[in-house]
C-alpha cells in the first residue's frame, strides 16, 4: 500500500518505519529535520499536496490542532491533492470539537476520516506497543486496522462518530497527568521526611499503588533524566484540550486544573522541551527541595 506520513518527529519517525518495514511504500514531505534514514527509506516530495496526490492512505502525526488544519487545509495544503477514495487518518492528539469539522471537510472530498490518537510515548511508538484510540466509521477503521496493527497493540474503535477517539485521548491524558503528579508528590514527600525516595519506590511498586508512570517515571525523576518521551508542553496541551472542553461541558475537573498549572510552571521555567516526569520539578520547586540531593 502507498502510504503518505506527515508528522516524522519523536513518534512519527518510528510510526512511519514500522509501515516501511512491513513493506509497505512511504511517502513524506521534504523538511530540514528529515534523517538520512526516513530519506532512504521513504520517496520524499515537496509539499503535503504532493503527499496526498500519490497515497492511497494519508496518515498525520503533528503536535496540535492549529497544525493539522495547516497540514489538511493550508497552502498547497493535503486536501488539495486528496483522490476520491484516500482515506486520512489523524493520529495527532487535538480538539474533539474541531476533529468533526475536519472530518466533514474531509469526507466533501470524497475521503473517509479517522481520528487515532495514541498512547504509549517513544518506546510504544518504537517497539510498535501503542495504545490506539480510534474515532471514525466501521468501514474506514476496518481498512485501517492492518495499519494499526503494525504500530500498536491495544487498538480500539471508540466510537463511529468523528472525534471519539479524541475525546478517549482527552481523558487518557488525564489519568497520565494526575499519576504522574501523584507520584511526584508522593517522592517529595517521602524524602523531604526522611526516607529514601528510592526505597519507598521499590516498596510501593508492588502494592495497590503500582503503576506504569511509578514504573517508568518514578524512575526518571529519581534519575532526573529527563530526555522526552513525550514533551512536558505537549502534555499541558492536552489538558488545556481537556479544559477547554470541560468548559463547553459545564464540567468540573478541579485536579485536572492543577496538573496542568503544574506543567505550566515547568514551561514558565524552561522545561517545555522535557519528558512530562519532569513535572516533579515543579512540586520540588513548592517544597524547595529535590528528591536528588
């Protein structure tokens, strides 16, 4: 299958080779930032247009809402090199409101649309283990699961209405973004009172409180290595997603709130660029004390 693939960052690029190595064709636009590998691997061409014009599938992995608009509907833009039949899938993590009017945008075409926003970070992304959400109609999420399939494991059709798998996405985020809050605070606090953070880590690993980001995370911030998996301003956008729609909703989400002032704080501080375990540091910022020391 001719598969075109916008979006070639921290988790698209391996997303993308995946498709690649399971012989399928890849389609790519040119960018600076394009490694030798995705050029040898891929036909590369000049714009999204140009992508969408040779693909029987286009798939989008862009960090924002704002962006894929840009991708779909800008200047030379994917829409306009769309063929009646291609089918768009939008794995990018964006609003579930403006997901809908992409998708009828799309579906005016002539194309069909889903929304697949994904979980599982770098790793997943490379050892092809994502959590796939998925929005859209059963037809078109039956011709994409053997895509799907090949970048991830837990895969599910959330619903046939466009944006369901966003809004799926939406709440994903959150339950990441309070553990990930809880344990921070759950380390300071234990160190700040004396304890070994590491120990208590080891200790609550195999209790009621285990969990992946005290896994992997826990690990991180006792390691203060906070190289991205996924990005501290990436995961605050989904929650300002999150709240947002929760607005719209008339809907409450007190705890919410406060984890995304807490990745605030990591941006207003230079952090946007780290792994969302750095979060910590701004819990060890209010406690005026590090778990590293």
């Amino acid at each position: 299958m001719k598969i075109g693939f916008i979006g070639l960052g921290i988790m698209g690029r391996p997303m993308a080779l995946n498709l690649k190595n399971a012989g399928h064709d890849l389609i790519v636009p040119d960018r600076s930032s394009l490694t030798q590998e995705l050029r040898g691997a891929a036909k590369v061409v000049s714009t999204a247009k140009a992508v969408a014009a040779d693909v029987e599938v286009l798939i989008l992995m862009v960090p924002d809402t704002q962006d894929v608009e840009t991708v779909l509907f800008g200047e030379n833009g994917a829409a306009e090199g769309l063929k009646k039949g291609t089918l768009v899938i939008d794995m990018s993590s964006i609003g579930p409101l403006e997901t809908k009017d992409y998708a009828k945008r799309i579906n005016d075409h002539g194309c069909d649309y889903l929304d697949a926003p994904v979980s599982g970070g770098e790793v997943g992304a490379k050892q092809a283990t994502l959590t796939i959400m998925v929005g859209g109609p059963d037809a078109a999420f039956a011709r994409a699961k053997p895509l799907f399939e090949l970048m991830g494991k837990n895969i599910t059709h959330v619903g046939a209405e466009p944006g369901a798998g966003q809004i799926c996405k939406v709440a994903n985020q959150i339950i990441v973004a309070l553990n990930i809050q809880a344990v921070s605070e759950a380390l300071v606090f234990a160190s700040k009172a004396g304890a070994d953070p590491a120990k208590v880590r080891q200790a609550i690993t195999g209790g009621f409180a285990s969990s992946r980001v005290l896994e992997l995370h826990g690990e991180r911030m006792l390691n203060g290595k906070f190289d991205p998996g996924f990005k501290v301003r990436l995961h605050q956008k989904d929650l300002n997603l999150a709240l947002s729609s929760a607005k719209t909703l008339n809907l409450s989400l007190p705890n919410t709130a406060i984890a995304q002032q807490m990745l605030a704080s990591c941006i207003a501080h230079g952090g946007g660029e780290l792994d969302h375990s750095a979060l910590i540091l701004a819990i060890e910022g209010l406690a005026a004390h590090s778990i590293r020391e």
